[in-house]
C-alpha cells in the first residue's frame, strides 16, 4: 500500500485562505507567515504561489500588495481563461478597475475555448462592464472583436453565443459614454479616489454591476455591510470625491457601494 504523500507548503496555505476565501480575515501574524511558505515554495510552483500571495494579502487588507501581484500575474493570461477569472475577481474585490482594461488586451480565443462551456459568454460579457472608470470602450471593442474573430473559426465549441448582442452591448456603452463629453484624464482620477477609498477602508467589493436605465449610468458596487456601514461608505466617498472637484464625473456614473445581490455576482467572476 502506498504511503500518502507529506502535504506541500502551499497544500498547508490552500486550507487556510481557499475555505472561504471572502469570509476569512488575516492577522498581520498569519499574513507573514503564509507569506513566507509561498515564498519558500515559489520554485516549486510560481503561479500557484502568486496566485495564493495576492490572495493572502487581500485577506489580510494589504490590497496595495495585492494589486501589484495581481499585474505581475497579468502577462500569464494568454491561453489561460482560468487565471483571467481569478485575477478579475480580485480586481473587483480590490477595486483595481483599471487593471481590468490591461487583462483584457491578454485575453485569447485559447483561453475563452479553455473553460468549460458554462464560463466562456460570462468571461466575454465582462469586456462590456467594468470600463466605465477608464472610458477605454473602442479599445474594449476591437479586443472584443479580435477574440470572436478567432473563436468563429471553432463553431463545435461556441454554438449558441450571440457575440452580436455583446458587440451591441459594448457599443451602446462607448456611444453613451462619448455622450456625455467628460474629460478623460478626470475619469481616470475619479477611478483612482474609488479605488482609493475601498483599500483605505479594505472594503471587499464583492459584486459589480454596470446599467443604463433611461440612458445613464448606474454602477453598483455590492458589499455585504450592513445598510447603516454601507450609507457611512457612500458619504465618506462622496466627501472625497468632493474635496478632489470630481463630483460631475462622479454623478455622470452614480458610483453606489449597495448590498450584495445576485444581480451584481452575474457579472463578477469568482
């Protein structure tokens, strides 16, 4: 009978963050330590290691950290669609909205044709609903087109995906943004005051959805607060959003953290 095998530095890591993941708050104690594993056990595993780290420091609030492993893991996108799904899940979590846009130029036909069925419309669905902040649509749209142009030449594995109505989708979303005449340099500094905010406060965004209703802008950012914390978050933001002469741009997208709900999760890839 064969012995089992000793478990690996990062297997010990995996109990400890992966149980529930959005539920599990570090210590800077715990944080250090399981930092150390993963950089022991890099060599072994770099991706895997990464990947655990930038996880590590999200639960421990250490999300500066976390983004910066999160863009060192962006350039291993290409032909990996499930990496894409777990560094755009911490993107929104973190609220690195910006870093969304340089994903997407890595994603790949291979990586979309790489995950099961049930993923790939989800995956593509995301280029259309987290640019708002940087106003990068026509770039999101050619990145949107070159993918289909590659997966129509594998119809076996993408009958039934309506790329036309995501095209349309997209468009509509850069028409109604170039509607609204705002300067894009104050755009991207309203995304950068957003995503400052949620790591002063280690907010963990949990849910993202991005509407039109009536022509306009609704951008939901769902958290599981209690309604009281979430109203405390939404005027906190909106002084400093104020105090920085943002507040046109910030009203233009009606930027709300709200209770998470099932609405916002379709859009967020866990």
């Amino acid at each position: 009978m064969t012995a089992p095998q000793p478990k690996s530095k990062l297997d010990e890591v995996s109990e400890v963050i992966y149980s529930d993941p959005d539920n599990t708050f570090l210590s800077e104690f715990q944080a250090t330590r399981l930092e150390r594993m993963t950089k022991e056990a890099e060599s072994l595993n770099f991706l895997r290691a990464k990947k655990q780290r930038m996880l590590i420091y999200y639960q421990s609030g250490q999300y500066s950290k976390a983004k910066e492993e999160l863009k060192s893991l962006v350039p291993y996108i290409p032909g990996n669609g499930k990496l894409y799904i777990t560094l755009a899940g911490m993107a929104v979590r973190i609220g690195a909205f910006a870093e969304l846009c340089k994903m997407s130029s890595k994603l790949d036909a291979e990586a979309i044709l790489g995950l099961p069925k049930e993923y790939r419309v989800p995956v593509l669905s995301t280029l259309s609903t987290s640019f708002v902040f940087t106003g990068n649509f026509r770039e999101r749209v050619m990145d949107l087109g070159r993918i289909i142009a590659d997966l129509r030449t594998d119809e076996e594995n993408f009958k039934g995906v309506d790329v036309d109505f995501l095209r349309d989708k997209m468009e509509h979303f850069s028409n109604t943004y170039s509607a609204l005449d705002i300067n894009s340099a104050r755009v991207r500094l309203l995304a950068d005051t957003v995503e400052e905010f949620i790591a002063k406060n280690k907010i963990r965004v949990l849910g993202l959805s991005t509407s039109l209703p009536d022509g306009e802008f609704l951008i939901d950012l769902g958290i599981n607060k209690p309604v009281e914390e979430i109203i405390q978050f939404n005027n906190g933001l909106f002084d400093l959003v104020f105090e920085r002469d943002i507040v046109e741009e910030f009203n233009a997208f009606s930027i709300n953290f709200s209770p998470i709900n099932e609405e916002q999760l379709k859009d967020v890839l866990v």
